[in-house]
C-alpha cells in the first residue's frame, strides 16, 4: 500500500510539472514544421531552461531541445546498447568494471556533433533491483552515472544521478 502511494504521489506531481511547462508559438512552430508525424509529444524544460519535447516518431522514442526564440539545439533518439560504437563500449568496459549500460542515446547538437550519453549502474545494485522490486526503492541511487561520449570514445563528462 505504502509503495502505490508513493507512485500516485510521484505520478502527480509528475503530471502537474507536464502541465505547467508553457512552451512559446515560435517553438511549437519550428517543432511542427520539422517533426510533423511524432506523436504522443509531451513537453519540458530542462537544467538550463531549453524546451524539450519528448516523442514517438518511425517507432522510435525521441526528444529535441530548443531555447526560447525556437532555436533548434539537439535532437536525441534512444538506442540499443549494441549501436554504441565500439570505442565507447570498450572503455565502459576498461573503466567502469562492474557497471551495467542500462540507457543510451545518440544525440546530435546543432555544432554538428555527434555525442552519445550512456546511463550505467553497479551490477550489484542492478541485479538488486531486478530481483526485488522493493529493494529498488531502497537502493543508492548515487550508483547511476550518465557519461557522455564523443563519436571517436572520449570521455567528455560523467555525471551521478539521483
């Protein structure tokens, strides 16, 4: 009962940030005009206060970012692990021993770069919580680390998480 409650609280809230995000005409402009066919859009801001839709478009899950005046930033679309690049998936490997990819990205910045974001956690904590899902409420969430990645394998930053 106590864990319901805390995923009807979390999911309100959650619903009310959704609704309270105002996105300006001249983002919800630009965005139509490119992504035309995504569906199930849902809008939010993000650290730096950039517009971010997150979407469904050819079966796949998707965001873009804009600033303010509807000016394109990134897009991003989630991927398999196994379309990483090798470089990046070899240095996870080297130097985030016992450390699962649990997410990845493949984002594309309007500088032209190609950057990949890669969420890991320590096995242990992993394997916690797919064996119990109450554990994972318990579980130190300051194990998940998001790393970004240049296209060749660098290391750009590395991030803990909540």
């Amino acid at each position: 009962m106590k864990n319901l409650l805390t995923i009807l609280l979390v999911l309100c809230c959650a619903w009310a940030n959704a609704q309270s995000v105002k996105v300006p005409e001249k983002v919800q402009k630009t965005f139509k005009s490119k992504f035309s066919k995504a569906e199930d859009v849902n809008w939010d801001k993000d650290d730096a206060q950039h517009y971010v839709a997150n979407f469904y478009m050819d079966e796949a899950e998707q965001n873009v970012a804009y600033d303010q005046n509807g000016t394109w930033l990134y897009t991003s679309q989630m991927i398999d692990e196994t379309e990483l690049p090798e470089k990046i998936t070899d240095k996870i490997s080297s130097d985030f021993l016992d450390s699962s990819i649990i997410a990845a990205e493949h984002r594309t910045t309007s500088k032209n770069e190609n950057l990949y974001l890669v969420t890991i956690q320590a096995d242990e904590i992993y394997e916690e919580e797919m064996e119990d899902d109450e554990d994972s409420m318990e579980t130190d969430a300051s194990e998940t680390t998001l790393l970004t990645f240049d296209a060749n394998g660098k290391l750009l930053t590395k991030k803990s998480l909540m």
